[in-house]
C-alpha cells in the first residue's frame, strides 16, 4: 500500500469518459474516486447533459483535476455560414474547457468538405481557423491541442494524420497556444514518430499523451478498434520511453472506442484500465 507520504502510482493517470462511453458524468467521477484515478478527461456530450455548472461541481467537488476536453475541431468547412458555425462551436468549447478548470482543448480539425478531393486546401482551411481561434483561445487560459489521428480518418475526420503535421500547423503560434496530443492509437506507425516527438518535446508542445491499443482485426466500424493496452500491436515501452524523454511529464489519459469495453461494467473497466496501465505504460513513462 502506498503511504501518505508516497506519491500514487497512478498520480498522472485520467479516465477519458469516451472509455466508458455509457456512464453519465456522474457515474464516471464517482467510479474515478472508487478507483483512484485522480484526474478525468470529459467530452463534451458528457458535459453538455449534466450541465456546465453542475459538471464543473461535480468533478472539483470530488478532488479530480481535468486533464482535457474533448472536444473542439471540424475546422474545414469550405462556405462562410460553415465556418462561422465552426467557430462559434469551437468559442462555445474554450469558454467550456475554462469553466471546467483545465487548459487544453483536443481538435480533430475534420475531414474533406461534402465533394472535396483537395487535401491540401482543407488542411489551409484548418490553418487559417487556427488563426481565428488561437486568440480567443488564448485569452481565456486555453491552449488548442491538435490531435493528429491515423490515416483512415483523413476523409472524414482529421485531414492532419500525422504528427509533423500537426506540428508545422502548430508552428506559427506559441507553444502555450498550441500544443499537440500523442496518441498511440493514432500515430504508432508512424515511421517518424521518434523524431516528431523530440521535436515536440524541443519546442515544448505536446500538451498530452492518450494511450490504447491498435486492436486486430479492424472492426466493422473503424472508429470501434480501440482496445487496453496489451490487446493490440502497439509498442507502449517504446513510444511511451520517447514522450518521457522529451521531457512529457503530465496527464496520461485512456481513451478507447470499443462496444465491447462499453458494455462492459464500469467498475471493471476501471480496474482493468489501472492494472494494465501499471504494467505496460507507468514502467517506461
């Protein structure tokens, strides 16, 4: 058992609440409390049902920190009403993410626009709302964090698939306004990802680090092929050794998209989130 005096072993560890995408906010803070989990990381949807107020509340009430909110994005709508749409939305989330206490925002930036085969003009789009957004952002305490995601998303979810990209994105701005998030799920197979990580490490913006599994074979529904760590192809001694090397020493959060998890009793899953977390990423992180 660990003393008082001993920091937990899992003082950096945050739920993100898509893990157990079928538990309301509630729920989710008060099996973080049962299990130890120290910090959570809501979406938005979560957040919205149990009110802004009332979730800012509920989680301090409880002793968590917020590592992020999830999420911000869809950045590349091609006409005016589109785009203005977005940033309202993505306004709407700073203000949410400041209320809630925590400084980073996710963006999946979004996909082609309806009828786009241009990736290079969506992925100007997204620069050129980072632009709009990063002082709004910024004024409130808010860094944006760009979440590349892997390939298979880039039509409809995120025209940035890999790291680097996220990162020449990030270029322009201060690192305290925009940082990036490593995913493993989404960047493991990356062949430059050592690099891209010291080079976020140098310039000081990677802003979190979420870890699941690359499970096989690719389900049905591709967003679902999410699993614990060690159910999967993933390396996480190795990816989680290069975070920690460049000089990453914040939140990790578990992130997993899949039905059977979902399914699954909220209390177990917890559970086996911290064990495997433990064994596979705390060792090397």
């Amino acid at each position: 058992m660990t003393s008082n005096s001993e920091p937990s072993p899992f003082s950096r560890l945050s739920l993100n609440s898509a893990t157990t995408k079928k538990l309301t906010l509630a729920e989710v803070v008060d099996g973080c409390v049962r299990a130890g989990i120290p910090a959570i990381a809501p979406w938005r949807d979560r957040v919205e049902e149990a009110g802004l107020d009332k979730a800012a509340k509920l989680i301090k009430d409880a002793g968590l920190r917020v590592s992020s909110l999830c999420r911000g994005g869809f950045l590349t709508a091609a006409d005016a009403e589109g785009q203005a749409a977005a940033l309202a939305d993505n306004r709407a989330a700073v203000l949410e993410a400041a209320a809630l206490d925590t400084g980073e925002l996710f963006l999946v930036v979004g996909g082609l626009a309806p009828g786009e085969k241009d990736v290079m003009a969506a992925r100007q789009r997204v620069a050129d709302r980072l632009a709009d957004l990063v002082p709004f952002a910024s004024e409130n305490g808010i860094r944006l964090v760009l979440e590349p995601l892997h390939p298979m998303y880039a039509a409809d979810r995120a025209v940035i698939s890999t790291l680097g990209q996220a990162l020449d994105l990030a270029a322009p701005f201060d690192a305290h306004a925009v940082g990036v998030a490593v995913d493993t799920f989404h960047v493991w197979w990356d062949p430059d990802l050592k690099a891209q990580i010291e080079r976020a490490g140098r310039e000081g913006r990677i802003a979190s680090y979420q870890v699941c599994d690359f499970n096989m074979p690719i389900a049905a529904d591709p967003l679902l092929s999410r699993g614990f760590m060690g159910d999967g192809v993933i390396d996480f001694a190795t990816i989680s050794t290069w975070v920690r090397d460049a000089g990453y020493t914040g939140d990790i959060e578990v992130e997993i998209f899949n039905q059977e998890i979902w399914d699954a009793d909220g209390d177990t899953v917890m559970e086996t989130v911290k064990a495997r977390y433990a064994e596979l990423v705390l060792p090397f992180a």
